[in-house]
C-alpha cells in the first residue's frame, strides 16, 4: 500500500502537534518502546545463546552483556560518524536556505492585502492563545 505525501505530511504533523501538547505523554511512549525493543533483544539473544551453547543461567548473561555492548559501542560510533557529517552539510547548506526561506515569505506577505494580513495575525493569535490554554 502507497501512502501518499499528503498523509505522511498529515501524520508528522499531527504527531508533532500532538508532542507539543502533550510532551510527558510522547515521551513516556518512546521511552516505553525503546525499553520493550531492549527487553525483548536481551531475552532473545539469552534464549539464542543458552540454547546453542548449553551455558547455564549467569554465563549467558555475561555472554549477552558484551554482546549488547559491543553493539551499543558500534551504535554509537555511527551515529558519531554520520552525525559528523550531517553536521557540515547543514553547517554548509543552512545559511541558503534560511536566506531563501525568508525571501519567499517576504514576497507572500507582501503580496497579501490589508485584510489577509489581518486574518492571518489573528488567527495565529487565537491559536497560540487556545495552545496556551491547554498546556497551561
């Protein structure tokens, strides 16, 4: 099945909406799922190494934890890699971007009349006020 652009844009942003609104309630999820994916790596390479190896309950633990820790170390190490050169392409391409941005948001607020202008400041006003009166 194909999602389309539309709901992947649809869906981050209603997940974003949803992270501002209600950050304790996102970030309980993710820190549940990140520790649901670990519990269940860790059982899984102990069922995995004390079946093959017929090791008994505190040797496959060690077994596991280098295991786990080599994979973290490698984790990390390409995540700092990656990160790295994420780093200097934005550090590169940002400033252009920001300028053009800018630009174009300029010529469209221009371009609008008296009355758009004003729709659009206060609706954003209504809407920052309604945000703040949930979260507050």
């Amino acid at each position: 099945m194909v999602i389309s652009n539309h709901l992947k844009l649809a869906f981050v942003l209603v997940f974003g909406i949803l992270t501002v609104m209600m950050p304790d309630v996102a970030f309980s999820l993710v820190e549940s799922t990140i520790v649901g994916l670990f519990e269940l790596l860790e059982f899984t390479l102990d069922e995995i190494i004390e079946h093959f190896f017929h090791t008994n309950r505190h040797t496959t633990q060690v077994i596991v934890f280098y295991i786990m820790m080599g994979l973290f170390i490698f984790i990390a190490y390409r995540t700092f890699v990656h990160s790295k050169r994420l780093y200097l392409v934005v550090r590169r391409e940002f400033p252009d971007w920001w300028i053009q941005q800018k630009e174009q948001i300029l010529v469209q607020w221009l371009s609008l009349s008296i009355g758009k202008k004003l729709k659009m400041i206060s609706g954003c006003t209504l809407g920052v006020a309604c945000v703040a009166v949930l979260v507050l």
